[in-house]
C-alpha cells in the first residue's frame, strides 16, 4: 500500500516527493520503532466481561488493571516514548456481544520531528459486536515542531452497539512556548454500523501549522482541540447535558443514526481539559480511567 509522503521543509512548506517503494530506503540507519497490539474481550453468563484473546509486540505493550467493574480495561504504553518519521504503530480491539472494553493511553502521545523524507503512522482497529461497548479514550496527541503523522481510526460497530470515543490535538506545548512553523498531519476517522457509513472526520494540516489555526474561520488561535463521539442507544438523551458543558468554543450536534458529536478547542490541554474531562464522564456514566488524572 503506498503512503502520503511529505519531503523536506522549506520556508515552512513541505517538498512533496514520491515515497520510496521500500520505507526503509529513506535512511537505512534511521532506527525505526515497530508496536502492536490485539486485544479481545468477551462477556461470560454473568455478563462480566473476561479478557479473551492478547498479543503484543515491539514498543506497544497493554497492560491490564484491576478495576471493579463488570468490564475490562487496558492501558496503551508506547516504551518508545514518542512517534517520530518511519515509525509504525498498529492496534485492533474488538468486544463480543454484551461485552465492554475501555481502552486508554498511560500519557499523551508525542509526534516528535521527523527527519526529511520520513513519516510516522498509527493505525487503530476497534469492533464492537451486538450489545458490546468500546470507550477509546487515549489521552492527547502532542505535536512538535516538524512532526509529521499519518494516523487513522476505523470503527466498525454491529446493530446496537456503543462507541464512545475522544481524540485530542495539541499543537505544541504552550508552557514552553512551541511553534508549529513546519509539520505535516492527515488524522482520519471512520465509523461504520452494519457496513454503512455512519461518521467521516478528517484533518489535513501542512507547512505553517500555528498561523493556518491562528485565522479567525479556522481555530482562532486555539493551541488544542478535541473531538468527541457517541454512538449507540440513549445518545439523543445527553444532547441538552452535553451542551451545557461547552465552552464558549465548544458545540454539540445530535446527528442522524443517534450519533452524538462534540467539539472544542482551547488555548492549551490544560484548559481543554477543564471542559471534555467532565463531558467525557457524562457520556461514560461517571467514569474515567484513573491514569487520566494523575
């Protein structure tokens, strides 16, 4: 499958340039780091949900803590520490009928600056089967200066199932006075319930990233954004609750399909944080993972 490839950067614009046929002639000494991970949950007679299948490799480890509720949920380590250009990251998670994964990341996820001619790619695979819930709730992606990223989300989503999901961009880290003068992004999301489209997201930034949200139609100089989705029974109902939590740069929208859809921006996480971590409990029945806030 060929990928988007983004060249050198010149004046804060990207040099586009075919991709090589094999990635690893780029730069053959340019270590790469390699992680995946595949995880399967069932839900037993008792409707508690049991850990089913687990596989992980490379720098992806899942590690599973003791909660005491009737569900499963796995923490996401990158012991790479970051994403940088050539770095290949995959996971599939999928939740029988009846039963609930929660899956979140142990910290945000850095997009640390690549070296010319290299591209870093996540790919995430989540299937909830009838009855089945799956909360993807990773922590937030952070940006650096020269990042380039191609990261895609598919969901596939059975009749009635549910699928709570949250994706965070911080373009830079605004305590230490980051600018995003030159990176490249494509982040695609797509739900599907019983093959048919249900949702598409997609952002595609290139060169100056810091001026393009600094216009006034586009981010207003948010430094962070967030987006939100609920899929499943009962969204329509948390439409009003929802809204009242919004920032004054924030919205909801109910959409056909009982599709619950939020977004919001911030000068900063830290500010973001202060409106989705409540929203995200709302749309969860008062629940997050614990490593969101420590």
């Amino acid at each position: 499958m060929a990928l988007g490839w983004v060249g050198p950067y010149r004046e804060g614009k990207p040099i586009t340039a075919a991709a090589p046929q094999n990635w690893q002639d780029a730069n053959p000494l340019q270590p790469r780091t390699r992680g995946a991970g595949r995880i399967a949950v069932r839900a037993d007679d008792r409707g508690v949900t049991r850990l089913e299948r687990l596989r992980q490799s490379g720098a992806m480890k899942l590690i599973l803590p003791r909660v005491f509720r009737p569900d499963v949920e796995a923490v996401i380590v990158n012991t790479a520490g970051g994403v940088t250009g050539g770095d290949r990251l995959a996971l599939a998670a999928s939740a029988a009928p009846g039963a609930c994964l929660t899956l979140s990341t142990q910290a945000a996820e850095r997009i640390y600056r690549a070296q010319p001619g290299e591209l870093g790619r996540i790919d995430t695979q989540l299937s909830a089967a009838t009855g089945a819930r799956i909360n993807w709730l990773p922590q937030e992606t952070i940006l650096f200066d020269h990042a380039a990223l191609d990261r895609r989300l598919k969901a596939e989503l059975a009749g009635d199932a549910t699928l709570l999901m949250v994706e965070t961009l911080v373009f830079g880290r605004a305590a230490m006075g980051e600018v995003l003068r030159a990176a490249h992004l494509r982040d695609r999301i797509r739900i599907d319930r019983d093959g048919v489209p249900l949702f598409r997201d997609g952002i595609a930034l290139d060169g100056a990233v810091q001026a393009h949200l600094a216009r006034g139609a586009i981010a207003g100089g948010a430094g962070a954004v967030a987006t939100v989705v609920l899929a499943g029974p009962g969204a329509d109902g948390l439409l009003a609750p929802l809204r009242a939590l919004m920032p004054r740069t924030g919205g909801a929208s109910l959409l056909p399909g009982g599709l619950l859809v939020a977004r919001l921006l911030a000068g900063d996480s830290f500010e973001l944080r202060r409106y989705l971590i409540p929203a995200l409990m709302l749309l969860n029945n008062g629940h997050l993972p614990l490593n969101w806030r420590l």
